[in-house]
C-alpha cells in the first residue's frame, strides 16, 4: 500500500520538498519545533536536553 506522501515524493519531487518545507516551518510557528542554522529541532528534545545539562 502506498501513502499519498510517498506517490507524490516519487511523482512530483518538487513538490513533495515544498510541501516537506512549509510544513516544518508551520511546526516551527506553532512552537513544536525550533529552527537553529536551517536544522529543526523538536521542542521536548531540547528541553529534556537541558535538563539533563542542568542536573550535571
């Protein structure tokens, strides 16, 4: 079985990475994820990241 996100990564290349892009940014807006150097980072990772920093 294929999902609609594979078909259109094959078909339309292009697309599906416009689509990967804006997607991450919407992430990003919502504060679900953080974007540091055009790499995103999930909000929790990097919460329990610091934690862990914090309790050293």
């Amino acid at each position: 079985m294929y999902s609609t996100s594979q078909v259109i990564k094959t078909m339309d290349p292009l697309y599906f990475r416009m689509g990967v892009s804006e997607n991450l940014e919407s992430l990003a807006q919502d504060g679900q994820l953080y974007e540091y150097s055009g790499e995103y980072y999930q909000m929790n990772d990097l919460e329990e990241m610091l934690d862990e920093i914090e309790a050293e």
